[in-house]
C-alpha cells in the first residue's frame, strides 16, 4: 500500500518490502488495515506538519492528537485497529499517546528492528507501540522484537514474553508493587508545566504508594540540555538521511532541463517548510566551521544525560514523569510558533538520547474538551526492561479507579 511517509515528495510512492516489524505482524496472524497520518517525516508534534490532511483528536476533534505519529494514537483511541506502530525519534509515540489517552511504549533502541522504517535521525528513531492497554502494547511489542541481520543496531538480547508475568487483578493483594523504588523526576516538574498535569501525575505518583512504591524525587541536573541537543544531532541526521529523496532515486519529479535544477525543484516543491528548516539546521551544524560548536557538543552533552539516566536507574527501578507539559491544544495554537512546539518535546527527548526504554498510559484528566483531556503518564526504565515497565504499568493501570479512557465520540 502507498507510503508516503506524510509528504508530498512520496505522493503514491509503493514501497516494495515490507518492512521487517509488519512482517513480523503478519506472520503471527496480524492484519494490517492501513496506514495512518503523520508529521511529514516525523518531523513535528501535532500531525498539522503532514502535507495531505491534518488528524483529529479523538476527545476533541478541534484538538490536536499530538505527533508525529498522531494519527496512530487517534486510531487506537478511536478504537478503529486494535494497535497500532509508530515511530519514536523524540517522543512521537509517547506525545500523542498522552493527549489521546492510550498507551505508547517506546522500546529499548535497538529491541526493534528498523529495516524498513523510512529514517530521520538513525541513532535515535525506534518503531513503538500503541495500544488501548498496557497489555495490547505489550503483545505487540513480542510480536516485533528480536534481532534482524537486515539491521546492524539491532540487539541479539532475547525477547521475553512481556505479558506472560502480568498478575490477574484478583491476585494484587494489598501492595501489589511493595518494594518498587520510584524516582520522579524533579526537573519536569517546573515551571512550563501546566498545573493540571503537574497535579494529575503527583496523585499518580501518591496511587503508585498506594501499591506499595517508595516515590521519592530525584534530580537529573543535565534534563534541560536535552532539547537543544536534541534538535542539533536529530537535524543534522536528517540533513544526511534526507538526501536520498532527489527526484531521480525514487519519488516525486520535477520538470528540468537541467540536473540541478531536477534535484533542486523536485526537493523545493516535495518538501514542507518543516523539513526544510530542519535540513538546513543540520546541514548548518555539521559545516567545518561549526561541527565542534554544535554536533560535537550537542554529542558530548548526551553522554552526559546517559550517565546520569545511569545514575539514577541504579538508585530506582523506574522513574516517572509526565509524558508532556500539557494536555492537546486547539489545531493551529502553535502552528506559526515552532519554538513553543518544541518546548513541548522536553519530557521524552532525554529518553531517545539515552536509548532507553520508556512506557506512556493515562492518569488523570484536566478540564478540556467535551469530557476533559487525557493526561499520560511516562515510566522510564533501564535499558532491555520492558517487562518490568509493562508489569507495573499493568497493575497501576488495572487498580486506577474511576477513570475509563475511552473518547466520546
């Protein structure tokens, strides 16, 4: 079927493979029904970044669904596909869980195979899950996993079942998580936080004691120097990846005489002012007159943030934060303002460039839309510990009373 990878340069391009995640799906029995909207290359935090058609949230139609793989989490939260993949370069499939209120997990990088997925920055982009439980997610997460040889960064570490340890409710008992040693994350609690969401993932963190966790806050001093690092090595990787969409390899053409203006025309009508932007910051950051100014540090500051994720998994079994600063905004809010729109990232950034694992499901609501927005709560963990996060987000999901995250549609 047409992958268009949300952009006009890929317009009814049909892609001859199927990538080795899908394969993997249907080899087990998986029916693939479609694909859904994005940010044209993941490029974005709301789907509006898509060159064909914007996606609703399902809470809210007037509302974002959150990006880049916004369309993915509306589906599920529409109950229109049972599951659903996305990619997660820098929170794109843990964003959009949180504003449609389903759970987004983001493996390991390196548990998923990559083969097939149309790439925008290599060392950080994953395939994620989507799912309407922690369960779903977790099924389809063991449908996919495993070591690929068409994919030199993927592990050879074994693929647990990640469900076969999950507790019937009836047997949690009264501390279902004693012992459980939670770290929150005191950075992302700030100030640009919303209030609603600030309060909705500390009653979170007081039902996480509930079950018998020891919450503490933790401190990740290194947390604010993600986005900027961030959007420096992301945009350069893309200034590379993106090189191949020429006009002459594969995809949209344009009418030249002449072989620079085919490669110049073809990419100035295929590419979005998104896109663009971005590949002219990478492009900017690895010149030899800035390489050691900006990629250089923009490397030297992640393994700073992997050394202190480190640091503090080794004192926690997880950490926790909210999944975003807000709950979705009104389509066109932050269109015209791309630095406010990339503020929003600063929650799930950290977690890609320390290529950690990292579990999103709903929490809480604030007030909003005709039945409040959903509010997404992120569980970090170590590196290849899917399993604990999905057992624990498994039980704090099922004993979350009064809450039932299905859209009023």
């Amino acid at each position: 079927m047409p992958s268009t990878g949300g952009s006009r340069i890929l317009e009814n391009y049909r892609p001859p493979f199927d990538a080795t995640a899908v394969k993997r799906v249907k080899a087990l029995g998986g029916i693939v029904v479609g694909k859904t909207n994005l940010d044209e290359f993941g490029m974005g935090s709301t789907t509006e970044g898509s060159a064909y058609k914007v996606t609703s949230n399902p809470w809210d139609i007037s509302r974002v669904p959150g990006g880049s793989s916004g369309g993915s989490a509306a589906a599920v939260s529409a109950r229109q596909c049972a599951v659903s993949l996305g990619s997660d370069t820098g929170g794109s499939v843990r964003q959009p869980a949180s504003f449609c209120g389903v759970v987004g997990l983001k493996p390991t990088y390196g548990r998923v195979s990559r083969y097939g997925l149309m790439a925008y920055a290599s060392s950080l982009d994953v395939i994620g899950c989507f799912g309407s439980s922690v369960a779903d997610a977790g099924i389809l997460l063991g449908a996919i996993s495993g070591h690929d040889r068409l994919d030199a960064t993927s592990s050879d570490t074994g693929a647990p079942d990640f469900t076969a340890h999950f507790p019937p409710a009836d047997a949690f008992g009264a501390k279902p998580l004693q012992g459980l040693r939670v770290g929150l994350i005191r950075e992302t609690l700030d100030s640009g936080v919303d209030h609603g969401v600030t309060s909705t993932v500390q009653r979170a963190a007081s039902h996480l004691e509930e079950l018998g966790c020891t919450v503490k806050e933790v401190s990740l001093p290194s947390f604010s120097l993600g986005l900027p690092a961030y959007y420096i090595l992301a945009s350069s990787e893309s200034s590379s990846n993106l090189s191949r969409y020429d006009g002459v390899r594969y995809g949209s053409q344009a009418a030249a005489e002449e072989l620079n203006s085919l490669y110049g025309d073809s990419r100035a009508r295929g590419f979005g002012a998104e896109v663009k932007m971005r590949i002219l910051m990478g492009t900017y950051a690895l010149s030899a007159g800035y390489y050691d100014a900006y990629y250089k540090r923009a490397q030297q500051v992640r393994t700073v943030i992997r050394k202190s994720f480190k640091a503090a998994l080794d004192e926690n079994d997880i950490l926790i934060s909210p999944a975003a600063p807000s709950a979705a905004y009104k389509i066109g809010e932050k269109k015209n303002d791309p630095l406010a729109m990339y503020a929003g990232d600063i929650m799930t950034v950290n977690v890609n460039l320390a290529g950690l694992p990292a579990l999103v499901l709903p929490c809480g609501f604030v007030e909003g839309g005709p039945a409040g927005l959903p509010v997404g709560l992120q569980m970090i963990g170590a590196a290849f510990d899917e399993e604990k996060l999905l057992k624990v987000g498994h039980i704090f999901e099922q004993t979350l009373q009064g809450h039932r995250f299905v859209p009023p549609l």
